[in-house]
C-alpha cells in the first residue's frame, strides 16, 4: 500500500519535469529558427543593397567596374569605322563619368575601409584617369581633356609652367613642370603679397573660388560656397568657412590652413599644417613635412554656416590621411599630427584688424 503511493506521489513531478523539458527544448528550438532567419535576412539585403559593409564585396564591385571602363578604353582606341569615330568623343566623356562615379565610391565608403585599400584604390583611379587621358589626346588632339586641368597638351604650353630663379626656393624649375597649371577663371583673389584679403558668401549657392600666386598674404573667407581652388601659395594664412563641395590645393609651402570641406586634395604641399573639417578622408599626393589637426575657426554665424552645409559634425577625418603615393601598409613618413602643445588656439575672425584688400 505505501509502495502504491509512492509511486502516485512521483507521477505528476515526472509530468512537471517533462513539461519543463520540453518547454526548454521548444524555446532553444525557436531561438535557432530565429537566428537561422536572421542570417538569411542579412545575407539577402546584402545582395539586394549596393551598400558595402565589407572590405570584398566593396573591392568586388570597384574591381569589376575597373575592367568594365579598361574594356571601354580599349575599345574605344581600336575604333576604325567613320560611324563609330563620330561618338568617340560622347564615349570618352562617358567614361570620364564612370571614373567620377568609381572615385565617389571610394569615397562614401572610406569610413569602414582599410586606409591601404583607400590608397590603392585611389592609386588605380588614378591610373585610369592617366589612361583616358592620353586616348583623349590620340584621338581628339585639338580637344583638351583633363579632370585636374593638368593635360598632355597643356603639359606642353610653357605659358603655364611655374619658373623660380632660386633654386633653394622648394618649388624648382623641375617640380614646376610637372605641376603646369591652369588656374580657373572664377572669382578670386591673385597676384597679391603681403596684404590681408576678406571674401563673404551670402549663401551655399555661390560658386567657385580661386587664390592663386599669393605671398606672405593671410585670406579671411566666411560663408558657404561650393568649390575652392588653391594654387602656389607661400607664407601664407588661410581662414575659410565651410565648402560645400570640394577643395583642391595644389603648391603650398610654409602656410598654415584652417577650412571644412566635404573633401579634399593636396598636391605638391610642403612644411604646412592644416586645420580641417572633412567628411571624407583627406587626400595628399606629392606632399612632405604636412600635419594636420582639427578644424579651430570662430566667426559670426558661423555654426549656421557649418549645419547648413552639413559640416557642423566632426567626423575626425582630419587624422585620416591618404597619402596618395603612399601605399605601404605602415604609417606614410610625409605627414602627421600636429601634437596639441603645438597648435595654434581658436580663430576668431570676425575680431581681426581691418582688412587692407578685399572683394
């Protein structure tokens, strides 16, 4: 009688055992449906969206556009019948827009890109735009062609070169040729030394800007505007609010920057320290003795300034540089942090002398 109930006793424990078990071996099992779903969802998106979140499926499709515009080239220089030759020149102009849209690319993904695939990614941009180029030039020798107004034939217009009679200068007969410019005629200021030069954008819908061949000169600019062009500038201090599009820089020596751009390039800069704001990563090519820190600028309205051209975030990208000749894995020699004891403090330049030149 007593084995009886015990044997009662033990039987609904064993059924709340069981039913515990199997509770717990359910909820594993929906956890592992859960996550097997997961899985395929990410890997589905993946394929469906062109935004890369992996350095392979970002060199995947940069690689596979490489050959599609080398194959484009190649065409386009064994062309021979009079139909094809009369759109060779909208041919060429399409890959110039290829090229354009492969370097935006690098662009909007440098943030989670390694710098050594930045720069040889960068590298090979570069290469493709020195290849269409010279196509260009064989098949359209009147049209000059170029994306940094550097071409084979202006190359050749000694108008252009850069001369120096001293030859301790940094900027030499030889650097000078290889960096013929052609400085745009957009408003500007040129030709100046020793003067303070003052430049105020109403709005981001201005144009581009131009300071060429300026000397011992400090440049004050507020506002927004699109593009700024920088060419041959020695002893120079330059202040400018935020850029909306681009800043090229090409010869700098001895001067100090302080601007904010979505991007930017530096050639050809030598012992100058840049304060920037960037949303993509600074681009140096040909450069030595350049360092870099973050943005310091004040001015009246200028945080307006920065949030209407999507600038008023620091990204830290001012560190990030990309030293265009540089594609070593380790730390590129030519630039370099400027350590903090050593930066200048905040500008104010809306609380500076009176301006002895201005447009």
């Amino acid at each position: 009688m007593e084995e009886n109930q015990s044997e009662t006793s033990e039987k609904p424990q064993d059924i709340i055992a069981q039913k515990k078990h199997a509770a717990m071996i359910e909820r594993l099992s929906n956890l592992h449906q859960s996550r097997l779903q997961q899985a395929i969802s990410r890997k589905s998106d993946s394929n469906d969206v062109p935004a890369f979140e992996s350095t392979k499926s970002f060199t995947d499709r940069f690689y596979e556009s490489k050959k599609q515009i080398e194959s484009e080239i190649n065409r386009c220089r064994l062309v021979t019948d009079p139909e094809s030759k009369a759109n060779i020149k909208s041919d060429l102009d399409k890959l110039s827009i290829s090229i354009s849209e492969l370097e935006k690319l690098v662009a909007e993904n440098s943030y989670f890109l390694p710098s050594y695939e930045v720069r040889a990614s960068l590298k090979t941009i570069s290469d493709l735009k020195e290849t269409l180029e010279s196509v260009n030039y064989e098949l359209l020798p009147k049209k000059k062609f170029s994306f940094r107004n550097k071409s084979i034939a202006a190359k050749k217009d000694q108008r252009n070169v850069v001369t120096t009679e001293n030859e301790n200068s940094g900027f030499d007969s030889v650097l000078a040729e290889k960096c013929s410019i052609q400085v745009r005629d957009s408003p500007g200021f040129r030709n100046k030394e020793g003067v303070v030069l003052v430049k105020s954008f109403g709005s981001s819908k201005e144009g581009d800007f131009t300071l060429s061949d300026l000397n011992s000169c400090e440049v004050r600019v507020t506002g927004c505007f699109r593009a700024l062009y920088i060419h041959r500038l020695r002893n120079c201090r330059v202040y400018v609010g935020p850029v909306t599009g681009s800043i090229l820089i090409e010869q700098a020596e001895d001067c100090l920057f302080m601007m904010a751009s979505h991007q930017m390039r530096i050639h050809h800069a030598k012992k100058t320290d840049f304060y920037l704001r960037v949303r993509s990563r600074p681009i140096i090519e040909d450069c030595n003795s350049v360092r870099f820190a973050p943005y310091l600028l004040c001015y009246e309205g200028i945080d307006k300034d920065l949030k209407d051209s999507s600038l008023d975030e620091e990204t830290g990208n001012w560190a990030n540089v990309d030293d265009f000749k540089w594609l070593r894995a380790v730390q590129s020699p030519n630039w370099s942090i400027i350590p903090e004891e050593d930066r200048v403090s905040a500008v104010n330049i809306s609380s500076l002398d009176t301006p002895s030149d201005d447009v």
